[in-house]
C-alpha cells in the first residue's frame, strides 16, 4: 500500500500550484538523417501539447508517429547526430529545456523528470544489482548518505508493491519476472520524486493483469505526488480508463487534443474516427475488420467538419482547401471550446485566433 | 563451484587425449615414422651391421615396433598421474627410476632349444646400507649392457634367419618381407631341417642369442632385486598397494638429448611464459582503452586511425616483423640498438638485480634491465598484432552497448555521460573482451613459437622447432601436452572470470 | 535551442511514412546490395586492385619473367623455347585467363555475372584435378615396380594421351553432373571445352625435364646465336648461379667481380633489378613467380576449411544434442591448441610439396568457419521456414543446403576473407621456419634468407617480398573488413 509522505500535500483542484502547466511543449519538430540513404526524417513537425500536475496526458497513435521521440526530446535524450531539434520549446518549470546546458539537465533528468520505458526485460542493467542502480538514481539527486539513501530505496520498493524489498535490493534483475521489474524501473523513476513522469508504453510488454495493476500504481502515486504523467500508448482501452486529456497524433502531428470522455463520444478527426472504428466489437458481425486506413481513404469522413478540412498528409492534390501562402499546411483548431481539431491552414483559419491546446481537465472534476 | 571446476577439468580429458592422439598419429603417419631422427642419428656410423644393432637397440629401448596404438597407450600410461604395477623409484635429484624391463623370450625358442649347461648366475644378495645404491647401479648398467647386447643378438638372428631361407629357395623366401628381411614370427612352426644349407650358421646365431638371452635376463633378475631392495625412496602415492599409485606425469626421455623432457621443459617453459606474460597486459592495456575512446568518438580520427593502424599492423605477418626488427633495430649494420639472440646477456649471472652505479662512476644495467632490453622486441613483436583483434572487439561491444535499453534507463536517471560510459557501457562490454581470452592467448602462445626462432630465445618454441627437425617424439608430444594444458587451464580460467563478471551465468546451472 | 532553424523541409518525410520503408532505397537484393556498400569503400578496392595484380602476374608469370629466351634462331633453325618449356599448368592458366575472363565480363546476358564466375570456378577445379590426376597417373604408371604390361602402355606413343584423356573425361563428367549451375547447356559447354584443354596441355606441353639455362649463354658467347628476343624479365627462379650470390638491386651482371668475364655480352649488361638471393638467383623474377604461391594456398586451402568447416557446423547446428555433442569435442580439439603449433608440427613431418600443405592449413583452420556454421544453423533451425520444411518431410540434406545454407553462410564467407589473408601469413611463416614447400618460388623462402646465420642482414630480401607479403595479407583483411561492415546489420544500425 502507498504510504503518504510527510509534506506531500493533498490534490486540492483549482490552487494556483495544480492551474499551471507543468511541462509545456510548443511547436515542437525533430528530424533525423536517414540512415538508408534517403531523405530526412521528420519525426515530429510541430507538436504542441500542455501537461498539468496531477494530470494523465494521453499520446496515441500509430508507430512510427513521434510519440517516443517527443518523449524523448523533453528528456533531451535525442542522439545529435542523427537527430536535430528544427525549431519549437518545451518549457519545463518556466525554462526552456531545448537551450539548458547538459549540466543542468543531469539534474532534472530523474530527478525532475523521470521515465520509464516499454522494455522492462532489457532496461535493467544485468551486471548490478538492483539496489545498485535504485541507489545510483537516488544518491544523483538527493543530498543523502548511503544509509539514508538505502531508506529510500526500500521505501520506493514498498511503493511500488514490491514486499521484502531489503532482501530483493541485492538480487540482481534476471531474478525477477517481467512485471516485478516493471516495478522496479517505476520504483527508479518515481524515488526521487519527479513532478513529471513521462511512460513510454509501460505496460506494452506486460500480460493484461499486470498492465492494470501497473497503472492503478502510476495513479495512486501520481495523487500523492502531484505529478504530471505523460502516457504513451496504442491501446485505447487503457486510455479510457486512465487517460484525462488526449493527444492523438499521426506522423509528427498532433491531429486532435480533447479530454477523454469528448474525444471518446464524438471523435472529430478522422484518423481518431479510424483509430476507434478499427477497435474490433463484439456484437458486430464483420467479415473483415476496419482499418484506420478504409477510414480516411474516404473523403467524406474529412466533410464532417464544418468551417474546415481536417489535415491529412494523403489527401489528393485537389481535394485540400486553397491554403494559406507561405505558411505551414497544417494547424491546430480550437473548433470547439477545449476541443483541437488538426486543419489545412487556410486563409479563413489563419485569420482566426489560435490558442494552443492546454486543458487543465482532470477526470475527477467532471 | 569445486564441482563444477572438477567436471570441466574432467572435460579435458577427452580433448587432451585427443590432441596428442593426433599428434601421435600424424608422426607416426609421416614419411620413416616416429623412428625416422633416431635412424638418422644411427646411418652416421659406418658399418651397417652395427647400425641395424643400434636401430635395434634403439627401437627396442622406445618400443618402436610396436603397432602405433600400442605405443601411444604406453606413451598415455606414463603420462597418467594414475600408475598401474610396480611404482618406480625416485632419485634424491627428482630423476625417476623404473624398474628394469621384462625381457620376452627368445624367437623361436622352441626350433632352437636351449643348450643343456647354463649356469645360473650369483643371486643378489643386498649389501650394507650405504652399497645399495651404488651396487643397483652396477647391476643396472650390467642389466642394460647384457640387453642391449641380447637385441643385437636376436638382429644377428634374423639376419642369419633371412640368409637361411633365401638358401631353401622360394617356399622359404617367400616369408621374407618386401625388404628381404625376416620377420621370426612369420617362421613360427617351420620347420629347420638340420642338414638344410646355411643350418649350420643360423643355428649358431641361435645359440648366440640363447646364451646373450640367458645372460640378459639373469642381469635383469639381479637388478630387479637390486631395485625392490629399494636404493631409493619409492616415488608417487599408493592407492592399492603393489597395483594402483599416484605420481606425477612422466613425461619421458627425449631421443635426441637424451635427457628427461620434464627437465627440457623445466627449463624452455618460464621463458616462454615470461615474454607471454609481459605481452599480453600490454596488448590489452593499449587496445582497450584505444576501443573505449573510438566507440566512444565514433567515426572521429581516434576510431579511423586506429582502425586503419591496427589493420595495418594485423596484417604484418610475425616472421615479417620479427625479420625488421633483427634486421634494422638490432642488427649492427643498421641501427643496433637491441640484442640480436638470447634472452640474457652472457654476463647476465653475475650483474646484481636493479642497475646502479659502481665505485668507478660506471654504470651497469644490471639483471632486470637487461632482460627487458632483451625480451623487448620479442614482446613487440607478439603484441602488435592483438592491438586490431582487441580494439576492434572492445570497440563493436561498446557501440553494440551504447544502443542498449540500460544505457538509456541510465541516462534517464542522470548518469553523467563518462559515469555512462565507464559504469554501464564498459562495464557491460568487459564480458565479450573477456572471452577474447580465448582467441588472444593461444595467438601468443603460437606467436611466440615464430619470435622465439628468429631472436632465438630458448623457450618452448625453440625447443618444440628443434625436437621436429630431429622427429623427436618425446618432446613434440609433451610439448603438445604442455601447450594444450597451460591452453585449456586459460580457458577455465576465462570462463570463471567471465562467471564473475557476469550474474547471469551461476556454475550451479551452467 | 533549435539546433538549425531550418523550417519546414519539403522534402523530408514522415516517421510513419519511413516505417512503412518510403524513402528507402530501392530494394537491389541482399548480394548485389552488400557488394555494391563493399565497393564504396576505399580500402575494399584497393584490396581488390592488389589481388588483381597479383592474380595477373600468376598467370603471366611464365611469359614475363623465363630464362628462356621467347625465340631463338640459331644455326638449327629458329626454336621456341619459353612456349616449349611451359608446364601444362601454365597453358591452363593462360587459356582461363584469356578465354574465361572476357566471357566473364561480357558474357552472354543469359546468364548472370555471379553464375559466370561459377562457372569458370568450376572449370579451374575440374581442369587443375584433371592436370594433378593425369601426372599422377603418369607417374604410377611409369615407375619401376608397376608390371610390364602398364609400363609399356605408358610409353607407348599414344599411352600418355590416352591415360590423361580418360582422366580428363572423368572430370568432365563430375563437372557436368555437379548440380549446382542451373544452366544445362553453358555447364555442359564448359565441361567440354575444359576437358579438351586440359587434355592438349597435358599431353603435349613441353615434358623436358633437365633444363639448361647454360646453353644460350654459351651460344650466346660463341656467337651462334643470330637473333633472340628476351622476355621482360630475362631470369627464372630455377636460374642460380653461384658466382652471383647475394647482389644488391640494380647490379649489372657484368659488375659482379666473378662475372666479368661477361663484361662484353648481352648476358653481362643484364640487371639484377631487385638483386639476387643467398643462392644466386634473381628476385624479381621469384617475387613474381611466387603470386602463384600466394594466390593458389590462400584460395585453396580456405576452400578445404570453408568446405569442411561448413558441414561440421551444418550437422552440430542442426541436429544438436549428441551429434553436437561429439563434434563439439573435435573442434575443441583443435581449439586446444594453437592451429600454428599443429601446423608446424604437420609441416614438419610430412612432405614438403604445395599441395599437402595448402591440404594441412585447410585441414586444421576450420574450426572458425564451423563455429560459425553452428552458431547460425543453430538460431535457423527453430525458425518457421525450417520446421515448416522438416514438417513438408523435405530429406534432411535438402533443408540443410537448400534452405538453411543460404541464409546461414553469410559470417562464413566474411570470414573466408580473413581467413585467406591468414592462410598466405602461415604460408610465410612456414617458409620461414623452413617447412615451406619445395621447389616453389615463395616470398616467404626469400624473407626467410634475409637474416643468414652468419649475422648479416640483406635488406632486399627482406624489404621486396616482405611488401609483397604485407600489400597481400592487408589487402585480403580490407575486403574482409569491408565485407564485414557491409554485410554485418549489427554494425549498420545507428549506434547511440
Ligand atoms: N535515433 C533515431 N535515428 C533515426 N531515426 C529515428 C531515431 N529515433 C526515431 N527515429 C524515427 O522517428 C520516427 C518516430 O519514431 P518514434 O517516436 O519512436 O515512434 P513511436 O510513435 O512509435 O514511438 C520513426 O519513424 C523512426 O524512424
Ligand atoms: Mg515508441
């Protein structure tokens, strides 16, 4: 079970501390060197996205559609060369993480910002023992001697569900199972208490019981803890249970922003309107399933909208809107209040204004 | 963990047994076989008949008319630290002595019986304390002496045995060998009709060897007497009394020095060990690191230019660069700084250990110093070449590393990049280098083979190359012995380094 | 911070779309492609360009460096003694190169480049075991002990022609029936044409066996020789002259203070280009001779170890258990102890001739390949195509060279590679230590003379063949190099 540590406050919605964004990406794209020779890779092209403390942020989509790399850039984790940061900030606690020097970042990387990562199976080091790398974590950040640090270690242990976590501090990580390491790698991101938790499909590789037992852990500590947590997912399931705001995302862009129950009654987008047709159903006798392809290859489902045409890369040349000179194709729309919609930019739309997707939306305040 | 070591050790035996099995055969496939130096060493003595008595003395004494498989089961059995009969004796100064042979019973004895008077020589009666050893050793050079004369005797027979049936025409003849000599057990049951031509020569031949025969084994029985009166402390440790003992391997008498291998080897092995020893630290203290910088700089002029350097000094061939640096570091006509042979300078027993100064202000090297001046280009040759294999591993395991799911936990954590790389990259790239052992160490030990020859430097090498120009069998096989077991010894080793370095691999389940 | 601010770049693509493989290049199959990124690299075609020269002056040798002269008219006429004196062997050299490599190039479109070179693979092996087979048969046949009746068939008129001929049809049949060119006329064309070659070179190529390089210079000096033409190098290795020993390069015969005799002939206006060796013949012309050497022990002897090594590892990796098991334990034999060390003790006892040694060093090297083997076959033989083959009841021999080789040679031919330039370093060792073999013109055997027991150190006889032995062995462990990177997916990955 959890135990609240002292000076944890509780989660009181509408205090100044839980109305700011806590980590707040702009604009963001990354581009990589093809390594089969080809041209670059634009990995992400312009994502922007808001997360509040206390927050389940959701990131779906596609493989292949900069999840992971956004990820990966606000941990500064992108190997340059190959990749390159084209333009775009992720402010975190008000500074810009793109222009912090490497110095600075050590510390906020697990310390501030914290991750974990789909491979429980590999993300251990074989060769130390798993109270070696806990400590390491906790001695980087935290002023405190190996005794104390030790304390700590054993309480993220408990935290995490792990029981005889002395005993299991010197057994090295081919003694555990898949989903205990899971644990552990949790333990590792959240003993130094982060505020922001970045879950890169943490339970991808973990059988279903395991998965919901893993989140209902990330949920309970993100409540002690105020973190922020940004989830990584394909799988909509687990979106809808534990998500609170939604970002969808299709080749570097976000398509579509909403909080969880909006998105999950009316999705806007057509390609969000594929990701939920292609979702087999029981009582639906199909004698093949929808792909999110057979969604948007038809031009009908980009009519929807009204006052703009959804973006899409695949469209024919003759079906996009006239877009707006000079300017970049694709924009995100408030076409609703708290609802983004990803358009060609067209004249029209650049005239209005825009407001960046930020939703301080928690489930528990519906 | 002793289980384990105990099964792997255990493991060995196949592999050694097979190695010298090979060896063994591959010599005595060869064009003369095993024999083919011995009988070298006898065609320098004119007369031919005292040459076929040598070559039977010879082949009599190593046992080599004796199918081949015979004879390696003999060659195993003194190799074995488990000894079966008698325990053979051992000298104050470590020399092993058996028991003196058994000698067979004359060919052909029942055509040529034994004249009726033979006489039976004094039985042994001890004598006082302080005679033992010297009276066992009278009696068994008189033993030696009255066998050596018995084999050429029974020589002298089938020489005499082949005149007889090339005289009885081709019924007879045709039991020769393709030679045109006699092989008596082809003439078991024959009968040798006393007025036959040539009776009258063979059957004096016979009685020469009946009586040399008589004589033999009456010296052999004196000595044996001699030998369980015990002039010398018995050698090994007795399991069943009298049948099983343990003693340490016997390794044999070389043919060409005739001197124990154990005490070639003794003296041929620490220098081998020495330049090997130096070299391989060295090998991987440059290459390592080298890797380690070049993966971490990957693609910058460190990782090309040792890449392309070491290449290029991988592919000097040993001999190549041992021929340079005689000719032009060491040689007097070019630069001659470095000795030219040896391991020690001629004065080298007399220096004193660490180089000083002596009451005339000269300088001397002393004893340390000069060995390093001299096993200096010995070690560079045998070391540069591991540079490329070593680097170039140490640098593929450590890229292989870097895009390693636990770097990137670690750098998630906020490892500082060199913490990365040491702590986690290396740390986890060590288990590869060392199973590089295994390829590394046995490189060296053949390396070392080709540099002993060219700075001729008395190590095994040296040895092993001398003893094949003479086909000396002893020391090719306990060499091959040596090598395969100092080779085998730095596997294990290995694999419990590779055990510690590694969690994952426990001997309980390997 | 932005590291460039480039904007947005029209031309790059979308991480979706470089998982779906847009942008990749075009696909050209696994070989071509490897061979394509090995030819991109610098050292890989230097390599290349050096086994070339090598390769040339292998076959060229005979007409570029003899002491015989090309053509001679003397009072018995005008004679042709270079073209006389050239062994069987050589004119299948001569007609492979000149015949096979411009069909290999610009061959019939049918069939492609790679299966071409096969095929003249194929031809090298059928017509060399056609010209070693025929001069063992011939010496059988001609020795002392045989019964008269084969003797004289021998040397009747027409016994060695026939002998080589039915030697020669053997191997044309083997060649022909050997499955694996898939094109039945080209394979059955080639077979004949080789077996027709070999059986004109072996049985009417100049047999002499005394040679007599004395002879020229000694018509030379009474001047009955009325027009001669050299060949470019105008020495053979066999040619030593113990008045000519250890000359440093650039001597002109006539100089050397016991020759001057022949200060006024053509013979003394000669130059020793690389100088001569401790017995007083002409480096040049070993050096190149001795490509043959090179070329012929790297390519042979790794062949017998590829080819052994490969089924040792086929049978551990697939069947496993016992069968791995046991042969397991004769690999660690050979692990056991360094492979140099079983060498040397081999080269020391058995004969000395190229062809039981290029038999030893591929006897005892290969361990590497079937390591290699095994490790590969052992991780195919749980994948689908495998059990889907054995579950089809497919004859083990087929799934093991039909479907599993394939995908399973690949690290065995990167290391081939390597293992050729090792092969050619053992070949100068053994040399070196004296056990090379016999009779052949070797860069090891001149490396080996540089350092003379009396002390004295002759540098060309170290510096020529000792490049020649370098540029070799690099050359071989670039292409190897470049193999590896090209062809290894683990090194191509981006790395951190
Ligand atoms: N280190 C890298 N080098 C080159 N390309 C990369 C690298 N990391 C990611 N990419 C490219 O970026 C795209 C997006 O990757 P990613 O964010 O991991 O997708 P996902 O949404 O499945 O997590 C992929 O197409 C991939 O090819
Ligand atoms: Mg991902």
């Amino acid at each position: 079970m959890t135990q609240r540590q002292p000076g944890a406050t509780l989660a009181e919605p509408g205090t100044d501390r839980l109305s700011r964004p806590v980590l707040e990406v702009t604009d963001l794209a990354v581009s990589f060197d093809n390594s089969a020779g080809g041209p670059r890779v634009q990995a992400v092209n312009g994502a922007s996205m808001a997360l509040y403390p206390q927050q389940t942020l959701a990131v779906v989509g596609e493989s292949g559609c900069g999840k992971s790399v956004t990820a990966m850039s606000t941990m500064q984790l992108i190997a340059r060369p190959p990749g390159r940061f084209d333009r775009g900030s992720i402010l975190f606690e008000g500074r810009d993480i793109c222009t912090l020097e490497e110095r600075d970042m050590l510390s906020i990387r697990g310390g501030k910002i914290a991750m974990i990562f789909q491979e429980p199976m590999t993300s251990l080091n074989p060769v130390y023992t798993i109270g070696d790398q806990l400590l390491e974590a906790i001695l980087l950040h935290q002023r405190v001697g190996p005794e104390e640090a030790r304390g700590i270690a054993v309480q993220a242990m408990r935290d995490v569900g792990i029981r005889k976590p002395e005993e299991r501090l010197g057994m090295y990580p081919h003694q555990f199972s898949g989903g205990m390491r899971q644990r552990v790698m949790i333990a590792m991101a959240l003993a130094c208490r982060p505020k922001v938790l970045l879950a890169d499909e943490p339970t991808t590789a973990l059988d279903v019981t395991i998965q919901a037992q893993i989140l209902e852990l990330l949920r309970e500590l993100q409540r002690d803890r105020d973190m922020g947590i940004m989830l990584i997912t394909h799988n909509l399931g687990v979106v809808a249970e534990n998500a609170d705001v939604v970002c969808v995302m299709y080749a570097g862009r976000v398509v579509e922003v909403a909080n969880v129950f909006e998105l999950f009654d009316e999705p806007l987008h057509p390609y969000t309107r594929g990701l939920f047709r292609s979702i087999p159903m029981l009582r639906e006798a199909k004698h093949r399933l929808v792909t999110i392809r057979d969604v948007t290859d038809e031009p009908a489902e980009f009519r929807r909208l009204p006052g703009a045409v959804p973006w899409w890369p695949d469209m024919p040349q003759g079906a996009r809107p006239a877009l707006a000179a000079g300017r970049d194709e694709h924009v995100l729309v408030e076409v609703r209040p708290d609802r983004w919609v990803a358009c060609w930019r067209t004249p029209e739309l650049e005239a209005r204004p825009h407001r960046r997707p930020n939703l301080a939306f928690r489930r528990g305040d519906r | 963990m002793i289980s384990y070591l105990l099964r792997r050790l255990a493991f060995m035996v196949p592999t050694v047994l097979g190695i010298t099995l090979m060896v063994f055969m591959l010599l005595a496939l060869a064009p003369g076989g095993i024999g083919a130096g011995l009988a070298g060493s006898a065609g320098q003595l004119s007369d031919t008949s005292k040459v076929a008595q040598m070559q039977a003395y010879f082949e009599d004494r190593y046992g080599l008319n004796d199918p081949v498989i015979v004879q390696y089961a003999r060659w195993l059995g003194r190799i074995s630290p488990v000894k079966f009969g008698e325990r053979d004796l051992r000298t104050p100064s470590g020399e092993r002595v058996a028991p003196p042979r058994a000698i067979d019973d004359p060919p052909l004895a029942e055509a040529f019986p034994a004249p009726t008077a033979e006489v039976a020589a004094a039985p042994y009666a001890p004598p006082a304390g302080e005679q033992l050893v010297p009276e066992f050793k009278k009696l068994q050079r008189e033993a030696e002496g009255a066998r050596r004369d018995y084999i050429g005797s029974v020589r002298q027979f089938r020489d005499a045995l082949a005149e007889w049936a090339k005289q009885q025409g081709p019924s007879m003849a045709g039991r020769l060998d393709s030679k045109g000599s006699a092989r008596t057990e082809d003439f078991r049951g024959v009968e040798f009709p006393p007025d036959s031509p040539g009776y009258a020569k063979l059957a004096a031949a016979a009685a020469a060897m009946r009586a040399k025969w008589f004589r033999a084994s009456a010296a052999r029985e004196r000595a044996l007497a001699a030998f369980r009166a015990g002039p010398y402390p018995k050698s090994g440790i007795p399991l069943l009394p009298g049948l099983v003992s343990l003693d340490t391997p016997d390794l044999g008498v070389a043919f060409s020095k005739n001197r124990p291998v154990a005490d070639l080897i003794a003296a041929a092995l620490p220098v081998t060990l020495l330049i090997n020893l130096i070299a391989f630290p060295i090998s991987y203290l440059v290459a390592v690191p080298t890797g380690i910088l070049a993966s971490v700089r990957r693609g910058g002029w460190l990782d090309v230019g040792s890449g392309f350097l070491f290449l290029g000094l991988y592919s000097v061939p040993t001999v190549l660069a041992g021929v340079f640096a005689i000719g032009f570091l060491a040689n007097r006509q070019y630069l001659g700084w470095f000795p030219v042979s040896g391991l020690h300078d001629s004065a080298a027993a007399s220096m004193t250990f660490l180089p000083h100064t002596d009451a005339a202000g000269l300088w001397h090297r002393g004893y340390l110093l000069d060995t390093a001046w001299h096993v200096a280009l010995p070690v560079l040759c045998l070391v540069y070449a591991s540079f490329a294999v070593l680097s170039k591993q140490t640098r593929a395991s450590m890229l292989d590393n870097f895009s390693a799911d636990y770097v990137r936990t670690a750098k998630a954590k906020g490892v500082p990049r060199k913490d990365v790389v040491m702590r986690h990259v290396f740390r986890n790239s060590l288990l590869p280098l060392i199973t590089m052992f295994v390829g590394v160490f046995p490189a060296m030990l053949a390396g070392s083979v080709v540099i002993e020859r060219i700075f001729t430097v008395p190590g095994m090498g040296s040895l092993i190359l001398e003893a094949i120009d003479l086909r000396d069998r002893e020391i090719i096989l306990a060499n091959t012995f040596m090598v395969a077991c100092v080779n085998l010894l730095a596997l294990l080793l290995a694999d419990i380094l590779y055990a510690a370095a590694d969690p994952r691999v426990s001997f309980n389940r390997a | 911070m932005p590291d460039a601010p480039i904007g947005h770049a029209p031309q790059a693509i979308s991480g979706v779309d470089a998982m779906r493989g847009v942008g990749a290049v075009q696909a050209k199959g696994f070989w071509e492609d490897a061979w394509a990124r090995v030819l991109a690299r610098p050292g890989a075609v230097f390599g290349l360009s050096w086994i070339a020269v090598i390769a040339f002056f292998a076959v060229f040798a005979p007409l570029i460096a003899n002491a015989h002269p090309v053509t001679l008219v003397t009072d018995r006429g005008r004679e042709w003694p270079l073209l006389e004196h050239l062994a069987p062997a050589d004119w299948l050299l001569l007609a492979g190169a000149v015949l096979g490599t411009p069909w290999v190039f610009l061959g019939p479109r049918r069939l492609k480049r790679s299966q071409r070179l096969g095929v003249l693979v194929a031809c090298g092996l059928q017509a060399a075991a056609t010209v070693v087979l025929s001069a063992a048969v011939v010496a059988w046949a001609d020795d002392a002990d045989r019964a008269a009746w084969v003797k004289d068939s021998i040397r009747a008129p027409w016994g060695i022609p026939s002998a080589v001929a039915a030697v020669a049809l053997v191997f044309a049949a083997v060649a022909a029936w050997v499955p694996s060119v898939e094109c039945r006329r080209v394979r059955l064309g080639a077979a004949g044409l080789t077996a027709a070659l070999a059986f004109l070179a072996c049985s009417f190529a100049g047999r002499t066996a005394l040679v007599n390089f004395e002879r020229y210079l000694e018509d030379e000096r009474s001047g009955a020789i009325r027009e001669v033409v050299w060949a470019p190098v105008p020495w053979s290795p066999q040619y030593t002259r113990s008045d000519m020993v250890a000359q440093a390069p650039g001597t002109r015969v006539a100089d050397v203070p016991s020759l001057s005799a022949y200060a006024d002939t053509a013979f003394g206006a000669r130059r020793l280009l690389l100088g001569s060796d401790a017995l007083g013949g002409d480096v040049l012309s070993q050096m190149l001779w001795a490509c043959r050497l090179s070329i012929s022990i790297g390519i042979v002897s790794t062949g017998i170890s590829v080819a052994i090594g490969i089924t040792m590892g086929a049978l551990m990796g697939y069947f496993g258990g016992k069968v791995d098991l046991f042969l397991f334990r004769i690999v660690e034999i050979f692990m056991a102890v360094p492979v140099l060390f079983l060498l040397i003790v081999a080269a020391g006892v058995l004969p000395r001739n190229t062809y039981v040694m290029m038999a030893i060093i591929g006897c005892f090297s290969w361990t590497g390949a079937a390591r290699f083997t095994r490790a590969e076959f052992l991780k195919l033989r749980g994948q689908d195509f495998v059990q889907a083959a054995r579950a089809n009841g497919l004859p083990v021999s087929k799934i093991l060279f039909r479907h599993m080789l394939p995908n399973g040679i690949t690290p065995v031919l990167v290391d081939a590679s390597f293992a050729v330039a090792a092969a050619i370093t053992v070949e100068a060792t053994l040399s070196y230590l004296g056990l090379g073999p016999d009779g052949q013109a070797s860069w090891g055997k001149l490396l080996s003379s540089a350092t003379a027991a009396t002390g004295t150190f002759v540098w060309w006889l170290a510096v020529f063949p000792g490049a020649a032995i370098f540029l070799s062995v690099l050359s071989y462990n670039l292409l190897g190099e470049a193999m590896r990177d090209a062809i290894d997916p683990k090194l191509r990955k981006a790395a951190h």
